[in-house]
C-alpha cells in the first residue's frame, strides 16, 4: 500500500488523467463518431494504464501476481492499444501478433521470479523494455504515415516525442540494471524518491493524449477537405479541385516555363444510356468510365470529373505532340471496356479535346481551348480526338 502522502496524490492525478482520456476517447466513438476504431483503441490505452495503475496501488510485502505480474502487464496492453489506435487512424497494416508476442515474452519473463518487492527491479526492468519496444514501433508507425503527408522537418518533430518517451522506458530499464539499489527511485511509486518519475508519467499521459488527438483532428480535417475536393459517383477530384491544381500548373509555367496540357473527355451518346437503361446504369457506366481512365494516368497526373459525363486530365511535363498520344491511348482504354447492364452491353466512346499551354495564353482560355476542340470531335462524327489549333483565347 503507499503510505507516503505526496506519492498517493501524484498517483490519484495519473489516475485521474487516464479516466478523463478513457471518458473524452469514449465520447470521441459515441456520440461524436470521430474515427471510432481508432478512438475506442486510445479508450481502452488509457482505461489499461488506469486500471493497472489501481492495481499497483493494492501492493503490499505480500507476494501477489494480480498487483504485479497482472497490473504491468495490463499498462503494457494499453501501450499496444496506443499503437492499434494509430494503425487503424493511419489505415496502416496491422501489428497485432508482433505486439502479443512482445506481451508473451514479457509475461514468461515476469513468472521466472516472484511477484515481489524483492525483485521489483527485475520486474521493472522486463516492463520497461517491452514498453520501450512498443514505443519505438509507435515511432515507427507515426513516422510512416506521417512522411506522406508533411515535410521531413515536421515529420520528426512529430516523431521525436514518442521516441523520447520510448528512451526513457529503455534508460529505466539500463539504470535498474546496473544499479538495482536504485529501486525506490525508478520502480516504486510508494516512496518520496519515487516523486520525480510519478511527474514524468503525468507528463508522459498528458503528452501522449495531446499528441493523438492533434493527429485524430489533424486526420479529420484532411479527411473532410479531402471529400470536399473528391467527386462522390467516381471518387476523382471535383471541378472546385480542377480549379486550385490548374492555377497551381498555370504557376509553375509561368515561374518555370514546364509545359502542361489539358484533355477534356466527353462519353458519347450518354444521355441515350440515361434513357434507355435509367441513371442508375448512367451512374455505373460514368464509375466504369473513371476507373478506366485513371487506370492509364501517371502519379502526377489529375483527373477529374468536371461535370455530368465530362471528365479533365491535367497533364503537368506534357507537351503538344505528347498530348495526342496521352489522348489515344484514353480513348483505346475506354473502347476495350467489356459493360453490360441487365444484360445488354453497352459501349463507351468518347470525343476527345486537346490543349497545351502557350506564351500569353490564360489558365481559363486553355480549358476554354479543350472544350472548344472537344465539340469539334463531337461535330466529326464523335469517338474521336481533336487538338485546339489556336494559341490565344478567342
């Protein structure tokens, strides 16, 4: 039991902090449904370190499995859910039988000697390494999905807190291996020397809690802005998205002279799809449709539906006389499509129309200049490609 006054109050803070992460990741799932498979994993992280925190307080000279071997391993669980709830929020692959086994090995060590103040630190020294381990592989985690999305500066300033939390589990573990005197300090919480490391883990709770839930709304944020910017039918970017990423294009000629071009792709005969079938096979047709073309485009490409059954390529390092090739091979890809709907197939064609970026020629005038070849293809008879002949808006 912990008699020392100062101990028992730092404790009841730590206690406290976990059952108020327990409570707000719990209301993150419900009501508020905010990446509810990640969140209920941070509410059980911080309801294990609650509960094997109450358990460690129950200890006593008796030996007892339950207050030692159970409540460390308990916190150690809810290090692995800290980690499982980064995966899911991050749609990173699973680490489940790696962080079992990590508690397995822990669990066997632990039984070699009795749950006991006398061998506190040999008990603490096998905790301290698993949970250093799991840190670090949380480290790991979070620097994956972070280099995707932020700069290598940001990245690890992002990172460097959870590997600083995983070095000081691993410097516990090497100071109570060579100085096990230094219990009272480093692994008991029952003691006034214990006072510092008790700080450290509030700090450490508060750290971790703030840490995750800036990334859970950082990870919302990104996720609304991204639906705000995609195409619900299809999944490709929108007309807004067309907008920013032809200005960008449009800035990077202007500063560098890269070339870019636009083709502008128009399904043909869609409205007699929409008639004869209904707009449930024109919806399919249009999924089809977009599937098939992103299929053949670059990562640096940009593909959008621009609206109805009209779909733009940015095509950023792409020239005139490349254009016509990109365009070819999107109308070959369309016409190979094998659909049929209740049985009837259906073909997709398309008329196609050109246009690159000359000297003097405004972002707004170089799609004006697509659609404009577009309806030329249309006029040709359809299924075929047209490139703008002019250089400047008319």
């Amino acid at each position: 039991m912990i008699e020392n006054s100062s101990s028992l109050i730092l404790i009841q803070v730590i206690c406290i902090l976990c059952l108020a992460g327990t409570i707000a990741w719990t209301v993150m799932v419900v009501p508020m449904r905010v990446a509810p498979s990640a969140s209920w994993r941070f509410a059980l992280a911080n309801f294990c370190v609650l509960l094997g925190m109450l358990l460690y307080t129950q200890r006593t000279q008796e030996p007892s499995y339950l207050h030692w071997l159970v409540a460390d391993n308990i916190i150690l669980v809810g290090f692995c859910f800290l980690r499982w709830g980064a995966q899911r929020l991050y749609h990173l692959k699973s680490s489940h039988r790696f962080d079992i086994a990590v508690i397995s090995i822990s669990i066997s060590l632990m039984l070699l000697a009795k749950p006991h103040t006398a061998n506190a630190a040999y008990l603490m020294i096998i905790l301290s390494l698993a949970a250093a381990v799991c840190f670090f592989m949380l480290a790991k985690d979070h620097y994956i999905a972070f280099k995707a999305n932020f700069t290598a500066y940001a990245t690890y300033w992002l990172v460097i807190p959870i590997v600083l939390i995983g070095m000081m589990f691993l410097v516990r573990a090497f100071i109570l291996l060579l100085f096990p005197e230094k219990v009272a300090t480093y692994a008991a919480f029952h003691t006034e020397e214990s006072l510092p490391i008790l700080w450290v883990y509030i700090v450490l709770i508060l750290l971790v809690n703030i840490l995750i839930i800036g990334n859970t709304i950082n990870r919302l944020v990104v996720k609304i802005m991204t639906l705000a910017n995609k195409d619900s039918l299809t999944g490709l970017w929108n007309r807004n998205a067309l907008q920013s990423k032809l200005a960008l294009e449009h800035a990077r000629w202007l500063r560098d002279k890269v070339s870019y071009s636009v083709i502008l792709i128009d399904l043909d005969h869609f409205k007699q799809i929409n008639d004869s079938y209904g707009h449930t096979a024109g919806d399919e047709v249009l999924k089809v449709a977009a599937k098939q073309l992103n299929s053949v485009t670059r990562k640096i490409d940009y593909l959008c539906r621009y609206g109805g059954e009209e779909f733009v390529l940015i095509l950023p390092l792409t020239t005139e006389k490349k254009v016509l090739c990109v365009a070819e091979k999107l109308q070959q890809i369309l016409s190979e499509v094998s659909f049929e709907w209740q049985g009837n197939p259906i073909a997709i064609e398309a008329s196609i129309g050109c246009a690159t970026i000359k000297e003097g020629l405004p972002v707004e005038a170089l799609l004006h200049l697509a659609d404009k070849a577009m309806y030329e293809a249309k006029a040709s008879g359809r299924n075929c490609i047209k490139i703008a002949k002019t250089a400047q808006p008319e």
